[in-house]
C-alpha cells in the first residue's frame, strides 16, 4: 500500500503566517524532509522524524521523500514561504517526471503558504498593488545572460520587480549589478524595498532609492522588491512610509 506525500511551506518563518492546511499537514505527518533551518521551525512529536539535508540538495531530497512515501509513509516535504515559489514543489515535480512509474501513482499534494514577497510588500504597503514579477538572482540552475536579460525585460515592462536569493558568499557581485542594470531603464528615485525575515525577531526593513541601493547590506534571507515608474511613497511623520503602486496605470 502507497502512502503519500504533501508539499508545504512555513511562510516567512513567523508561525501565525503559516497556513492551517500545512497545520494539519503536520499534525498527520510521520516523515519530514527539508532543510534543516525549515525543519526546526516545526514542533515536532516524538514519534514524528526529521530527515534534514542541504539546501543544494533539493532533487535528492525530493527523491528520498518520493521512495519513502512509496514504500507507504505520510510523507511532508518542507520549504520556507510558498513551496511553489522558488521551492520544493517544482523539484518534488521534476523528480516525478524522471522517475519510476510508481511515483507518478503516489497522492501527491502541493499546499500554497506566504512567500516572501508577500511578507515584504505587506510590511511595506502594497508595492504589488499593480502587475509584478518575481526573479531569483541565483545563477545555479540558470545562466546569468538570462538573468539580465529578465531584468532589462521586465524593468522596460513597468513591471514591479521582487529579487529573491540576491546574493551569497559564493556571488556578492550579483545584486549590485542587478542595480546597475535597472538603473539604465528605472529613474535613480524608484523606491527599492529590502525586507530581512519579515515577521521574525531578527527582521529588518527599509527603503533605499534605486540610486543608494548599492550600498545596503542584504544576504540570502531579504527579498529586495524594486518598484515601477508608478511606484509612489507616503511619507508618515514618526513612522515608516507607505509604498504602493496604484491599480490604475498609465499609458
């Protein structure tokens, strides 16, 4: 008898952001695979087992919970934000479709959560509040030609654009050069929003013109979202401004 397996997020990583469907995911759950910092944002039972890994190792990872939940576990693959954002839902997907026929039979389910664009934009306003876009930065699975291409695409578009994995260790030169890039088509006053861990104890928030983006310090847990030519801020005496894109846009 097959068992099955269910694709969640945690959202951003404060608790009252993550859905009551990947609650209840849990609760039922015997088998969790993950990254190991997504996993210890579970409360886990006793009888319940963790099986972490690397944040490289999302094929494998996919494959192990697949061969787990066909041998008949409940099986909860586990991703921060929305698992289809960026996530494990894609890999658990590519895994099925180059893998055993058995695991094509297994019920599968994909929970959406709150990615983190939506945290940020939230905590900024509503900066989403007309047509956007989302681009990981990561050249891992993707060439950096297509990368700037995008940009230049979507910057040209009057898309609001959200940055996600902007930049690491291994490539500190990529967001900065990102901003470079946008600013041959955005004006140097476009709002740029980097949110760090929204919602947690540790977050950190602010809003930087386009032009002093550069100097701003982010790493692989800020979501950097840039605004369009549309993009409007509401200074608020003692308190963070509002930024939002309006609904209506012009021509």
């Amino acid at each position: 008898m097959s068992g099955r397996l269910t694709v969640i997020g945690t959202g951003p990583g404060n608790p009252g952001q993550m859905t009551p469907e990947a609650s209840a995911a849990i609760a039922r759950a015997e088998l969790f695979f993950g990254y190991g910092p997504y996993l210890d944002r579970l409360d886990l039972r006793p009888d319940q087992t963790r099986m972490a890994s690397d944040n490289r190792e999302e094929l494998d990872r996919s494959k192990a919970a697949l061969d787990a939940a066909a041998r008949g576990a409940d099986v909860c693959v586990v991703s921060g934000g929305d698992p289809g954002v960026f996530a494990m839902a894609a890999a658990v997907c590519e895994a099925i479709e180059h893998g055993p026929e058995t695991w094509r039979r297994l019920e599968v389910t994909i929970l959406p959560g709150v990615t983190a664009m939506l945290a940020v934009a939230a905590r900024a306003g509503a900066p989403l509040g007309h047509d956007f876009c989302a681009i990981s930065l990561s050249d891992n699975l993707k060439p950096w030609d297509v990368i700037e291409k995008r940009l230049r695409a979507v910057a040209e578009a009057g898309l609001v654009i959200a940055l996600y994995n902007p930049i690491s260790k291994a490539r500190p030169w990529q967001l900065a050069t990102a901003f470079r890039i946008l600013r041959e088509v955005l004006p140097v006053t476009t709002p740029v929003i980097f949110g760090r861990a929204i919602g947690r104890p540790d977050e950190a928030f602010a809003v930087i013109p386009l032009g002093e983006a550069d100097s701003h310090p982010a790493d692989m847990a800020t979501c950097v979202i840039i605004g369009s030519p549309e993009t409007r801020i509401i200074d608020r005496p003692g308190r963070d401004p509002l930024i939002y894109s309006p609904r209506s846009t012009g021509t």
